[in-house]
C-alpha cells in the first residue's frame, strides 16, 4: 500500500514511521510542517507540508495517490485551542476537510482520522462507540467535527479515538509521562490532579493498533486504548514507580485548584471490546507501557529504524 502519514514528528506520527517502515511491502510517505529533520531516515519520503493549505495538499496527495492517509496532525493544546479557537478549527477541522477533497477523486483512498475521548463529557462512562458526545471543550469540539466531517463524506475511513497518549522519540512536546518525569527529576513537590481519570496509551501500542485496523480493512469508529482507567495522581505515581524515582514529590490536587481554560471530562475511561474483537489485540496495561518506555529510555533504543545513520537504511 501507498501510505502517507500527516504530523511525522510527532510522538504517534514517529511510531508509525517506525512500525509501518518494517513493512517492505507498503511505500511510506511522511509529512509534516517542518524540513525534514535528522531522525527521518533518508529510506522513507519526506514531503514538508501544512495541511491546512488546501492547493498543497490537493497537488501532494494526488502525486503520490496514497491507499490510506494516516492523519496524525492537529493542535492538541487544550488550553490552547479554548482560547485560539480560529486556529483550533483550522488545524483540528479545515486540515481534515482538505485531506478529504483530494481523496474524493481516488479510488479506495481510506483516511484514518485521529480522535480523542474529549469529544466526551466524563459523566457516563465508561465510553463505547456508540455512547453519545458531548465535548465540553472547544478541543473536544473540534476533534468531534473532524469526525463528523470524515463519516458524513464519501471517503471510506476509520476514527481512532485515543486517550493519555504518552512515550518517547525525538524532539517532542511534552507529553504526561515525560512531565511527569522532568519534575521528580528536579527533585521539587508537584501536584497532579485527582479529578481526571482516563486509560494511559502507550503510543507504540496505538500506532501498531492502528496499522492491524488498516490491514483489517476496518471502517467506521474505534476506542483504541490501554485497558486500565487511572487518575493522574495515581499514574504518576506508578511512572514514579517503574523509573525508580521519589513518590513522595507527588501531592493531589483538583481541577479546580490548579485553574485550567478548557473543562476536561473528569473520567472518560473507554470500552474497547470493538477493537480487540476486530484486530485480536490487546494494548499494554499501564505498568508493562510504562516499562517498555523505561527500557527504551535506558537502552537509547527509541527510533533506531528512523536514525539518518546509513547502517540502517
């Protein structure tokens, strides 16, 4: 297959890369909006790209006639997106809508589009597919219209639904578990909510996940998760664990104390019996994710196969 991947720099988009790579038979085009940069290995594609520019991505998508567009690019500040809310829904929104018109004119162009359990209110889980939406963030709502926007065209796809998405690569943006991290690392008292509760997702595990739900030749909407429901305080208080780093650092807090814009579901743990019925997988639970994080960190083993390094090209 001819597959092209949106948002390669970041955390899911370098898994992909990774995993998808070791497939001889599929043809890897990665994009994202900056040059290429030196994890890419010189093997795969590289298109620099911003798809919220409707003439590149018509001109990009129909040169190389992707199978399947992975679409892993969005703003994903919910904080942000609550007080930028134009640019949340031309990031989060108009990007997706662009994807579609160009794979309109392909046959059996699939998109899989990248979701969150933010499109939920946290007040009736836990969440299957078929639970209702209720977003109370303008995040939520973004990523909610995305959705709707892929279902409601004539271009096959599949909504993955994700949550707490945490790992490691190259030059990333924070994500839970490095913040959590960088904090004991400095050895000062931090606090972590109580209120929010959700699966942890190891994003190895999600990217291979997604790629089973490609080759499966699945369609519609998936809750793809690790299968145990935490609240932040205590999963980090088990990162503190498996990296062998003070407990004691860790305070509770709440939403409320800590004054964040946008509302977050206070518990939007999924259902995911849909995907392992349909890929026969399970993701990691928390301890055993985090663990292969542990040793990924301590064995510089991260992204070995996107190394420029011409040993592995």
């Amino acid at each position: 297959m001819n597959i092209m991947i949106t948002g390669a720099h970041g955390l899911l988009g370098q898994k992909l890369a990774l995993i998808t790579g070791r497939e001889t038979s599929h043809r890897l085009l990665l994009t994202d909006l900056a040059p290429r940069t030196f994890f890419i290995n010189p093997r795969f594609d590289y298109q620099q790209l911003d798809i919220t520019q409707l003439s590149d991505v018509k001109s990009l998508v129909m040169s190389f006639r992707p199978d399947v567009i992975i679409n892993t690019a969005a703003w994903t500040d919910v904080d942000g997106c609550e007080e930028d809310r134009q640019n949340a829904w031309r990031l989060n929104v108009d990007g997706v809508k662009n994807l579609i018109i160009p794979a309109r004119r392909l046959e059996h162009c699939c998109i899989v589009q990248l979701s969150s359990d933010y499109v939920f209110d946290g007040h009736s889980a836990p969440y299957d597919e078929k639970a209702r939406p209720n977003p109370l963030s303008y995040y939520g709502k973004s990523k909610l219209a995305a959705e709707n926007a892929l279902l409601s065209s004539p271009v096959d796809g599949i909504i993955v639904r994700t949550q707490v998405l945490y790992g490691t690569g190259y030059e990333l943006r924070p994500n839970f578990v490095t913040w959590v991290l960088s904090q004991l690392e400095k050895g000062m008292p931090f606090r972590v909510v109580t209120d929010q509760k959700g699966n942890p997702t190891l994003a190895d595990d999600l990217a291979y996940g997604i790629l089973k739900l490609i080759e499966r030749g699945c369609r519609g909407v998936y809750n793809v998760s690790g299968p145990e429901s935490l609240d932040r305080f205590s999963f980090a208080r088990n990162i503190a664990a498996v990296f062998a780093l003070d407990p004691s650092l860790i305070f509770p807090t709440t939403s409320g104390e800590i004054g964040q814009s946008a509302n977050r579901p206070p518990d939007s743990t999924f259902i995911t019996l849909k995907f392992e019925a349909a890929c026969n997988e399970r993701l990691s639970d928390t301890m055993s994710g985090l663990e292969r994080m542990h040793r990924q960190i301590r064995d510089g083993a991260m992204h070995t196969d996107l190394l420029s390094d011409s040993r592995f090209i």
